[in-house]
C-alpha cells in the first residue's frame, strides 16, 4: 500500500486533519489514510463531569465509522513501527504502508503498570479515575458511597492529557460531598507532582483561593508509586527529597503518569524523551522533512488539550501542502491551548494561554473569574464544536 498521505491515529488530531485536507482539496479523494485500529472515538473532555454525576456516559462515545472523513481511506489496523529513511509504516497485520508525508497523531499513553499495586483494583475499595471511559463511572459510584475519611486526588509529574482534569475532580467532589451532608467529615487532599496548581500565575493565583475556600490541602512535588488496596493506602514520593509518605484513603482519584506511545519512542522520530520531535511553530519533524506531527504525542511544549489541536489543525495541513507542493513551510502555532477549569457544579474558569505561559483570552472579560457561562460553554456547547466542527474540519 501506498497513499500520498498517511495519518498515524484516528482521535482528534488525526481525525481534525483529515477532515480539513479533504475539505481544502477535494481533489485528494482516496489520498488520505488513516490508520486506527479502534473501534469508538471518545470526547474526553467531558469525563470530568461524567465522574461527577453531572453527564451521562453515553454521550460521549461515537463509532470511528461515522467519523472517517469522506474520502479517507480507514486502515483499520496498529501501527508498529516507523521507518522515515524510506517512507514507510509498519503495521500489525505484517503490511507496509508508504507515503509522501506522514501525519503521527497517535495521542498519548498512560501507564498504569508503574504504580505498584494499582492494577487490577479500579472500582475497588474507593479507588477511581476519570481517564477512561470503562474506568470514569467507578469515581461517581465512589462518591455517591463515600461516607467520610480522606479523598485523595492525583496528579504525576508527567504531562498528562487535560492537565486541569485532576483538580477539577476535586473541586466537583467537594461540591458533591458538602450537597450530600458529609463534607465536614471529609478531609480532600489534592497531590500533585507540580510545583504549583498551574502554571499559568494569573489562573494559579484564581485557584488557589478556591483551594483555600473549599478547604482542600495541596501537596505539591509529590508523586504516586504505590497503592495498597486492601488497607486504603496511597504511598506517595516526594520529588525532591525522595522520602515516602502515606495518606489513608476512603476515595483515592488515581491518574496515572503518561508518556509518548512506545511505538514512537522506540523511532527514528523521537526526541530524548521519547515524543515525535518537531519545530515548535512548523509542526514539521527536525530531521525528516515529510514528517508532521500535533497533538498529545508531539514534542511541541504547551498543554495537550484539544483546543491546542484545533489551532495547530490548521498550521499543520498548510504546512504540509507547502510541502507537497515544494512550497515554503512558513505557517506558525504559537503554542495557544485552553483549560476549562471546572471549579464546581456551574462554576469555571476558562483558562487560555500560549507558549509564553500569558493568557491568551478569547472573551471580554476576566476569564481568571469563575463563571456560570463558561461551565455551560463547557457542557453544552463545546461538545457540538467538536463533533460538528472540528471532526468535520469547519475549525
């Protein structure tokens, strides 16, 4: 096989791009391969509220069918290894794939197997997370049976899909546990392997007087390594110390530490820390020029959220058409990307910024405020801009 273009992952980012390429030129009908071998396509962003009780599920998961762009070719099988010296993708099944150039957007990999003793007991003894779809309904079910004792909620070090997502969790549960009647019972713990609750001054300041209102106590550079289950304890590493300490649970919110999938860390493609080495502002590899990558999987150095997708979709596709049409590669991403900071049932903070770690505000207003209409942007509206517009490349 062998297509002028090949898309490595079928999530946002490879989706985005294909829809877009196709709507700017139709003319690449059967051009453009997408190789995905899952089955349903999932809006994350939205699991934060399912976790809380305040989404169903259900409307977060669509099949990969009906999202392939009208003339893209879906291969419907893994990629396992990457040869850019001579323009070729490995697949499971044994086959090759070549190409012209080559988009890798194959998001990111979590990797539960490094906390010791997690695996096996989520949805068990109070432990939860939001980060998966089969794993998002065991955090609501833990805080509808939670009766009082610690709430642990985690954050490694690494970077992470939807960095605000750890804090929101909590943020929502003491919400959900003062409702319930229990919150004086309750002591939260938010532990985080950052040294700050963000990294952005102007929003970090916002959250940390609602970490100071509702009573929650920060521990910060310290990471999970180890939960012990059956006698609810988290056993945490101080980052700087490397001394140990251990926080008794009754619900314990897990995220685990996540890195660049191994078939790229494993490549030509990867930088030292093992993500699709690319040009900050271009998008285009540093040393394959037919290479591109975006989203979670790139080295590019802002948060990997899909709002940062939507602005570097645009980049990348006329970036990449320079190219195939020996054009000068000039488009720039200056690093924007977006967390909505849920802060409560009805309450956000939309945080914007960019590579420069300023804020970069979309709205007339003071976005480091929380706000009711910026949760229902989040709940109601953000959602149709993803399926509508930008799986469907309009954005």
């Amino acid at each position: 096989m062998r297509y002028p273009i090949v898309i490595v992952g079928g999530g946002t980012a490879g989706i985005s791009t294909a829809a877009r390429l196709l709507r700017e030129h139709p003319k690449w009908k059967g051009q453009v391969a997408i190789i995905e071998p899952a089955e349903k396509h999932y809006y994350q962003p939205l699991w934060t509220l399912v976790g809380a009780g305040a989404a169903p599920r259900e409307v977060t998961v669509r099949d990969e069918s009906t999202l392939i762009p009208q003339g893209a070719v879906w291969v419907r099988d893994k990629a396992v290894a990457f040869h850019p010296e001579r323009s070729e993708v490995e697949l499971a099944s044994g086959a090759v794939v070549g190409y012209d150039a080559l988009v890798v957007a194959m998001g990111i990999q979590m990797d539960w197997h490094k906390i010791k003793g997690l695996e096996g007991h989520i949805g068990q003894n109070g432990i939860c997370s939001n980060y998966t779809y089969d794993y998002v309904q065991t955090t609501w079910h833990a805080l509808k049976n939670f009766r009082g004792g610690n709430a642990v909620f985690t954050m490694p070090e690494t970077p992470i899909k939807c960095g605000g997502a750890p804090q929101k969790i909590a943020y929502l549960a003491d919400d959900y546990l003062r409702k319930k009647g229990v919150r004086s019972k309750a002591q939260i713990h938010y532990v985080t392997g950052t040294a700050s609750i963000f990294s952005v001054k102007k929003y970090a300041d916002a959250l940390m007087k609602v970490v100071e209102r509702k009573g929650i106590q920060p521990h910060f550079k310290h990471r999970l390594v180890e939960v012990k289950p059956d006698d609810r304890i988290a056993v945490f590493e101080n980052l700087d110390t490397r001394q140990t300490m251990e926080l008794e649970f009754e619900l314990l919110h897990v995220v685990p530490p996540m890195s660049a999938p191994d078939v790229i860390k494993t490549s030509p493609l990867a930088n030292d820390a093992g993500w699709v080495d690319v040009d900050k502002f271009t998008l285009q590899h540093v040393r394959f020029p037919n290479v591109f990558s975006l989203g979670d999987c790139s080295s590019l150095p802002t948060s990997k959220t899909g709002a940062a997708i939507r602005k570097q979709v645009p980049v990348l596709v006329h970036n990449l058409t320079a190219y195939l049409h020996d054009k000068p590669v000039e488009a720039e991403y200056h690093g924007y990307t977006s967390c909505p900071l849920v802060t409560g049932y009805g309450r956000l903070i939309l945080a914007e910024f960019d590579y420069s770690q300023e804020p970069d505000e979309t709205f007339p207003f003071d976005q480091g405020q929380e706000r009711f209409s910026m949760y229902v942007l989040k709940k109601a509206f953000l959602p149709v801009l993803y399926w509508d517009g930008m799986l469907k490349g309009l954005m």
